[in-house]
C-alpha cells in the first residue's frame, strides 16, 4: 500500500526551540492559506513527526477562521467575511484530509478555531490582555510622574506585530488609510491568538509547532511571573519554530557504455 509519504522533496528542521523534545505533546499551528501548510511540506511535517518517538499526541489547531479579521480589513461585512473565512478553513481541512490521516500517533486530534472562540472563558482571557494592558500603563504614568522611563508593554509589543503585518502588506506612505485599517484589525487578530492560545496551553500543554517566527506578543509574555491567572499559561508556552530544506535527489549514473568490437 502506497503512502503520500512515500517520496518527499522537502524535510524538516528546526530552527529555534529545542525543548519540544520534552514533550509527548505537539501542537501543529496552522496558518490557512500559507504554502507551506499544503501539499509537499505538510507531508513533509507530517514524516518529521512520525519518525520522532517522543511525540505520542499531535494537536491540529486549525485556525482559517481567523483570518476573518484580515478580509474585514478588507473591506467586507463582518458576517461576510466570517462565512468566507470558515468556508476556507472547512477546504483546507477536506484538501489535507489524506495528509493529516498519514499522522502515526493514534491519538491525534484537530479543533477548529471557533470551537475556542464558542467557550465561555474566551471573553474572559481577552477581558484579562485588556486589564492587564491597562495596569501596565498605569505603572509607566506612574513611572512618569518620577521621572522614570516608561517600560516595555504588551500593548507596545501588540502594536509591533500588527504594525510588522501591515507593513508587509501595504506601503503606509501610499495608502495610509488601508495601512491604519489593517493595523486596527491586526491587533484584534492579535489579542484572539493571545487568548486562544492560553486557553489551549493550559487545556492542551503542548510543543507549539509552527514554520514561522513567534508572535512578539506571545513572545513577550513568556516568563513573565506578574500575569493574571487567565494568562498565565503564556508565561509557560514552547514554542519550536520550523524550517524546510529541499531533499536533493542525485541522478541516476549514467549506464556504462558498450564498445562494439568488430571481428
């Protein structure tokens, strides 16, 4: 019986994070839309997993729902855009579907964004960024008013990641306007990666697998021994950042040559 796995033009290595090796669990973060969430280095993926023993447990955490905030960027109606955004994510989990079923540990599983936004502790995880945003900023007034200089805040580092996203997509000096939107709804999409993303470390602990760098946020708040009880599984969250290398396959040698000797 042939696998998908069977011939990969693409590995996996890790670029940061080692300490996934000390969990049973991973977590695969997926980004719909991105390509390298798809065919050949999904498979890949999914070959670096199984051929690992000390992962038992793998979490598909598929978030296309997500994205619902850059196409309201967009310019289109919330309801809209949450629709296209689900409709996305449901074509990405039936495109994969023969992909993720190569996952050898028996205990995988996949959620689906919504599923976290639907619980009822998902108002109070992003109530708790809001409070502590806000605490943190009292501190730096108070700070002023001594004379001190302000100290780093998530908001600050919230505002790195959506700026470092807008940026990426629009030119600001061209269109500020577009810029300044998707810059709004950037830290939106933040904030409901922060609190998912909690709820999910302290439901779910797990090595965080992900081919891209870490948020600066959720960077931010790792280690930190001054969050509120809902946030306080982002103070103890790993995260492994992954990387691709294309599999070289050498040609064949070339087949000796026959001379043809003439009697």
């Amino acid at each position: 019986m042939t696998s998908s796995l069977d011939s990969l033009d693409h590995s996996v290595r890790v670029k940061t994070g080692a300490g996934w090796r000390s969990h049973s669990r991973v977590r695969l973060l997926i980004s719909v839309g991105q390509n390298y969430h798809e065919g050949a280095k999904l498979q890949a993926v999914v070959a670096w997993l199984n051929r690992n023993p000390t992962v038992r447990d793998v979490h598909v955490s598929v978030n296309g729902f997500l994205q619902r905030h850059n196409l309201i960027a967009a310019g289109l109606p919330a309801d809209e855009a949450g629709a296209q955004a689900l409709a996305s994510e449901t074509a990405w989990i039936e495109r994969n579907a023969g992909i993720l079923a190569e996952i050898k540990t028996a205990g995988w599983f996949m959620t689906r964004w919504r599923d976290w936004l639907d619980r009822p502790d998902f108002a109070a995880r992003l109530t708790a960024l809001a409070n502590y945003a806000a605490e943190q900023e009292a501190k730096n007034a108070a700070r002023a008013a001594r004379g001190l200089s302000p100290l780093v805040t998530l908001d600050d580092v919230i505002d790195q990641d959506a700026t470092g996203f807008a940026s990426r997509k629009v030119d600001r000096n061209a269109d500020p306007i577009r810029y300044e939107r998707l810059a709004a709804h950037s830290r939106d999409y933040v904030r409901e990666e922060l609190a998912v993303f909690a709820m999910q470390a302290e439901e779910l602990p797990a090595a965080e697998v992900y081919p891209g760098s870490n948020l600066a946020a959720a960077a931010y708040l790792a280690g930190r021994a001054d969050l509120p009880e809902p946030l306080r599984p982002l103070a103890t969250r790993e995260f492994t950042r992954i990387d691709f290398a294309r599999i070289e396959v050498a040609p064949a040698p070339p087949h000796p040559q026959r001379t043809l000797r003439i009697a």
